[in-house]
C-alpha cells in the first residue's frame, strides 16, 4: 500500500513534462445540400452525417456559419432507424434538456444559434460505432443583383481578429478537413452554382462557398399558416431604383485579411479597389463621396464628386495592418449628422461594435462583404438595425456589379425595423436588393402554399417583437433564434455507459486563404479537437498569434488527427492533467509502462496507516493553504480516462498531483465508498463540481460521478476545495 503511493510519486515527479498523445477519428463524414428556390426564397436543407469510431460515447460538435438573413425552421435527426423531430424550446431550457439526455445516456441534438449567423449543432451519445444524420431546414430570401437571384451558403470563417464573446466549448475552431458536399438546386430554370451551370448534383468542397445564381426570378406571392390561425402572405420584387442624389461616406477595410488571394493572382483588396472604381464610373455627377479607410485605425482619405471618384478608389493605399473595426464604425458615424455610409470589408472581426453610439449618430451602414471566407454577424446586425443592406460577394466574381447594386440601395429611404407588441403587424422590408411585404390576413389569402414561409415571416416579426412575444412566437412556429433552440431526444434508443466526451469539428481552412499561403486547398487533412477549445479566440491582429486553447500537431490523412497539449501563449497554461483511469495510475517508467491499481480498500489503509504523500512541485492543499490552478485540468481527458480509456492517462500535470493527495483524505474516501465508485475519480468529480469554472464537461463529470451522494457525505468533502 505504502509502495503503491511511492511509485505513483515516482511516475508524477518523472513524468510532469510529458506530452498526451492520441489519435482522434473525425466524427463528421459526409455533408450536402438540397435548395429549392420558390419565388423570392430558398428553402436549404442541410443534411451532416456523425459516425462515432471510437470505443466509447462521443459529443460531435460543430460550430459553422449561416446568412444573417436565414432562419432555422426545422430540425430532425435519425438514429438507427429511429426519425426524430426537434421542438423548438426556451434557449436555458433546450440546453436543460440535452444535458439531462446526456446525464441520462440518450442519444441527443441540439441546434443553436450562438450570435446572429453563427449557429452550432451538437450530437450527444453517439454510442460506439453508431451513426446520427441530423437534418436541418433553413429559409433565406435571395439577394437580387443586376435583375438576378443571388444565394449565398456560407462553409468556412477566415481567422477573426479580436476577443471573441463566445466560450471555448462554442467558439469557432479552424483547421478541419476540406471534404467533398453535394449540392442539388430545385425550382428554377439556368441555375449556376459557383458559376458553373447545374442541373443535377453538384460537388463543392467545404473550403469554399456555396454561391447560387438564379438568372430568371419568378415572383409570385407566396403563403403560409399561422400558429395563430391567421394566414400570411409574403410577396417579393426587385426594390425599385431612386434617382436621389448620394451624398456618402465609403468606408473601406485595408486590414491584413483583406491582403488574401482570390486564385486569380488578385487579392480581396485588388477586387474591391477594381470594382469599386468601375462601379464609380456610372454615378451621376451630382454624387459626392468621402473615402475612409481603416485598419489600425480609420484615416479620411480624401473626397470626389461625380466620376472623378473612380480615379480616386484606385489611389488609396493598401495598409495591411489591424481590423480596428469597431472604432472605424463609430468614427465614421460621428462624422456627419444622418451619415449614409457604404462599408466595405471581409468581417473579420470580433471587435465590440458600440449599437447605441450608431443609433444615436443617425447613420445608415450599407455593408458589401468581401470573400469566401467572409464573417458577417457583427456587420449585418449593423447593417439591420441601422436600415441599410448587406451584399455578399466572392471577390473573383463581378466586385464592381454588387457595389453598384449596393450604391442604388443607398439612395432609397432606409427601411429600419420598426418596434411593435403586435406578431402580426404587417412588415414592409429590403433585404439584399429584394423588396419584401409580409401581410397577415384571418380569411384564406392567394399565393402558393410554401409551409416554411411561416418561419420566414415569424423571423421577420421576432426582430420587432419585445423579447417575452418574441420568444413565445419563435417557440410556437418552431425557428431558432437568440431565444429558442431545438431539441430532440432519443428516449426509444438504448442507453450508453460513460460520459460523452466532446469531440469539436474544425471548419476548413478557407481556400483563399490556403492560396495566399500557398497551400493546396486539396490537402488530406482531418481535425477533430478532443478538447473544446478554439483556434480563433482571443487573437491579435499583430505580433505572434495568441490561442485561448491548446495548440494541436495535425496528422494527415486516415482521418486521424493526432492531438498535442501545448503551453498556452505567455507562458500562462503551466501544464495540462492526463485524468486517471478506472483502473489505476499507469506511466511509463524506464520505457516500459508500469501500472499502480488503487481500490477504495487500498486508498483507506494508506490513510489509515500512513502519513500524506508530499509531491514536489504540487500545491499541498488540503494539507496546505494553496489553491487549485483548475485549467491545469483537461476536463475532456478526465473525461476519457473515467470512461476507461488508457491512452488518456499519463500522468506528470499538476492536477493529477492535487487529485491524488485530495483523494487521500478520509472525507473523500468516505464519499466514494458510499458511492461505490473510485476515490480518484471521485475526487476529480469533487474538482470539477467546486472549480469547473462553467466548463461544460465539467458540470458532466461532477454529476455522472457524484450522482445520488448523501449530502452530509458530499458537503464534507467538497469542504476539502477552496472555494
């Protein structure tokens, strides 16, 4: 008993430095697309296939982006021939609900939105070797440029500058594998995808960006029912042209992500200085323009009336610094009373935008978003609330086409939303170029029967709505929103044994970015995170780049990749736990690997007959006054190690070291003899219950492993943790 401490010491003290090695498979095995366009709609059904290929149950998730003008109308799911359907709940409570299924060990999805064009989905107790298709339903308006329909499905982020506001287990994650997505396109006749002409399947990779062309509009009125009985009409036109004169502020993003190649020799900033001046070339000359630029920060450039501007867009310089996004905004809004301002940028960014300062300055923003790895959440909420548009455009397409279409919107009074008590309050909008009316009616009204423009029209009512009508409305047509998520449980299937630990899916690298690093876009490379953490959070727009998360070593092809726990940048992550396993304490000790098992039994009469191991380099508390660095604990591979999994477990982190000396007192002892479960692992579970600091898998493993504790027994132990 006494040597089995010592040996454990050995292995810690031996060992602290190691690396954890492991090979994760990638659980997202195939994707495609089904759009079917009907009048001024697209009606996209997302199709993800998770396969788990581990031996033990798995959480897949995904972070990934959709139009900021979409809405989640559906989701459904098949689990070994089992069809589940999605209700739409509260947000706090669909992620109630999921959580209890985990707890539970039913197969579960989770669908939400995370921000406004960032959704996630979760598919929780994948049980080993199973398969979840989950399905999920979106409808967007299309955009209308130069007399033609415009769709475009985002795939992959370029990397985000700034803070990022969402968790690690949420955040984007960046570095995945480039697969192969069928595309169908239904409802119209001459359909481009990616500008190639299809009338069947097409196959895209998921680096890239699923642009539709629709060349030939049809129109017609379009309806749904209610949950409330009342009918809703939808009907779409092209907006109507003003011959108002401009008197604008353009507003031009020269940050360093605006420097990525297009694969046509060219950069996003080179197609955006070139369309920006051919657009210029039609203006009246009664138009007058001033030109901004931002950065690092936001410079004005000069001005121009008429024509002359265009010579004037082709003279501005390239900065190639920072995306000072935020601060270019409020600048520029402040300028002038009522501003009516053309901002042109990737999105790249993450920087705080001050909604109350836009507002009160008057201004409006018309937004043209630049590039196949574009991110528009912060920039088209600016655009919405401020009454303006937001255009999307590859920038090896028609660059000048979409910043005239952007141009003629500015000269058109803006259409702002409009704050109302009533869900059916008639709405009269102009997204993208495209003239929306949505009307409600109690008697029977013509159109065509399309159910999810119900969804769509909700949609456009929940960004009027207080937030109480609003949440009730989104829950009652069953769409997902910043207040409600869809859930949907598998209460038929079997139960899996062990906690679901969380496998996150990176997005692709976006081709142009790979471009201008001069990778292939076609490289064989899988990455699955065996920690929630992000490759996109926090990072710095100069100097080296800084990830919130462990780093990772990709291995390619085979759809592995290999994992490696790194020091966080500045020094701040000293060293990561390996967990314990079920059966013991295993390291590697002169090459071969030495296993040490520990029973309750053991654990008691080590107590009992001997004095607290001290480990050198480990805070010492209980038997000391030190606190716990909790993110020295990897909580997915305490996860696996608890699931059984040997290959998570070498110790040498800090955590195992304060684990082992809390496992030793009596009060823990005690508790996990009444629980029946092993003492290190109940001591884990204490850890993670008073310092999980939020941590998803965290608040997992404390309630798997301290479930049904008697709270005398429970309180005592935890007593044990600083608070």
């Amino acid at each position: 008993m006494v040597i089995a401490v010592r040996k454990t010491e050995e292995m810690l003290r031996g060992y602290a430095l190691q690396k954890s090695h492991g090979r994760v498979p990638v659980p997202l095995k195939a994707v495609s697309y089904d759009v079917e366009i009907v009048s001024g709609l697209a009606i996209v059904t997302q199709k993800r296939v998770f396969r788990n290929e581990e031996g033990q149950p798995i959480e897949a998730t995904l972070t990934f982006p959709v139009g900021y003008d979409a809405v989640v109308s559906g989701v459904r799911a098949t689990v070994d021939g089992r069809l589940l359907v999605g209700v739409a709940k509260a947000r706090q409570e669909a992620r109630k609900t999921y959580e209890k299924a985990l707890d539970d060990g039913k197969a579960t999805v989770l669908h939400e939105e995370l921000m406004r064009g960032l959704h996630m989905v979760s598919a929780g107790n994948i049980a080993a070797g199973a398969e979840i298709t989950v399905e999920a339903t979106y409808v967007a308006p299309l955009a209308a440029v130069a007399g033609n329909g415009r769709l475009r499905i985002p795939l992959t982020i370029g990397a985000i500058y700034g803070t990022s506001p969402l968790i690690a287990s949420d955040d984007i994650l960046a570095g995945g594998e480039a697969i192969d997505a069928e595309v169908s396109v239904r409802g119209a006749d001459g359909v481009k995808i990616n500008g190639v002409e299809s009338s069947g399947v097409a196959t895209v990779k998921t680096s890239a960006v699923i642009d539709i062309a629709v060349p030939a509009l049809s129109m017609v009125p379009v309806r749904a029912k209610m949950p409330s009985g009342s009918w809703a009409r939808v009907e779409f036109a092209v907006a109507a042209a003003s011959e108002r004169p401009l008197d604008a502020e353009l507003l031009f993003d020269t940050s360093g992500s605006m420097g990525e190649g297009t694969g046509r020799q060219k950069t996003k900033w080179n197609a955006v200085a070139d369309g920006a001046s051919s657009a210029l070339k039609t203006v009246s000359d009664g138009d007058g323009f001033r030109f901004w630029t931002f950065s690092n920060e936001c410079v004005l450039r000069g001005s121009a009336k008429g024509k002359d501007a265009a010579a004037l867009a082709t003279s501005i310089p390239f900065d190639n610094g920072g995306t000072e996004l935020a601060e270019a905004v409020h600048k520029v809004a402040n300028s002038r009373s009522e501003a009516n301002i053309l901002l042109v940028t990737d999105g790249q960014s993450h920087r705080e935008i001050n909604f109350d300062i836009v507002r009160k300055s008057g201004a409006r923003f018309t937004v043209v978003l630049i590039g196949r790895s574009a991110f528009g959440s912060r920039v088209a909420q600016l655009a919405a609330i401020t009454g303006g548009q937001m255009f999307v455009v590859d920038p090896s397409d028609d660059v000048a086409e979409v910043v005239s279409a952007a141009l003629l919107s500015m000269r058109s009074a803006a259409s702002s939303v409009k704050t109302s008590e009533n869900p059916e309050t008639p709405v009269h909008r102009t997204i993208g170029g495209l003239s929306v009316s949505v009307e409600y009616s109690v008697d029977e009204i013509e159109g065509r029967d399309v159910p999810q423009a119900a969804a769509f029209a909700a949609n456009l009512a929940v960004s009027a709505l207080p937030t109480e009508a609003a949440g009730k409305l989104a829950e009652a047509v069953g769409i997902v929103t910043h207040l409600t998520s869809i859930v949907m449980v598998d209460h038929e299937g079997g139960e899996v044994d062990g906690i679901a630990v969380t496998r996150k899916i990176g997005l692709a690298e976006p081709e142009e970015r790979m471009m201008l690093l001069g990778a292939s876009p076609m490289r064989s490379m899988s990455f699955a995170s065996a920690a929630p953490a992000s490759a996109m959070h926090s990072v710095e727009p100069l100097g080296p780049v800084a990830c919130a998360g462990p780093s990772f070593d990709m291995a390619y092809g085979g759809g592995f990749v290999q994992q490696e726990s790194a020091d966080q940048a500045g020094g701040a992550r000293l060293g990561r736990s390996r967990g314990i396993s079920t059966k013991g304490i295993a390291g590697r000790i002169g090459g071969r690997v030495s296993r040490v098992t520990k029973t309750v039994e053991t654990i008691e009469t080590t107590v009992i007959e001997t004095t607290p191991p001290s480990f050198s380099g480990y805070p010492e508390y209980p038997f000391g006054s030190h606190d716990v660095p909790t993110p020295l604990f990897d909580w997915t591979l305490v996860a696996e190690a608890i699931n059984g999994n040997p290959a998570a477990l070498i110790p040498g982190g800090y955590g195992e070291g304060y684990a082992l000396i809390l496992a030793s007192r009596r009060e823990v002892v005690e508790l996990a003899k009444s629980l029946g479960r092993d003492v290190l692992h109940v001591a884990l579970a204490l850890v993670a219950r008073k310092k999980g600091g939020g941590d998803r898998t965290a608040e997992r493993i404390a309630r798997k492993v301290l479930e049904g504790a008697d709270p005398a027994k429970l309180a005592a132990a935890l007593s044990l943790v600083p608070g």
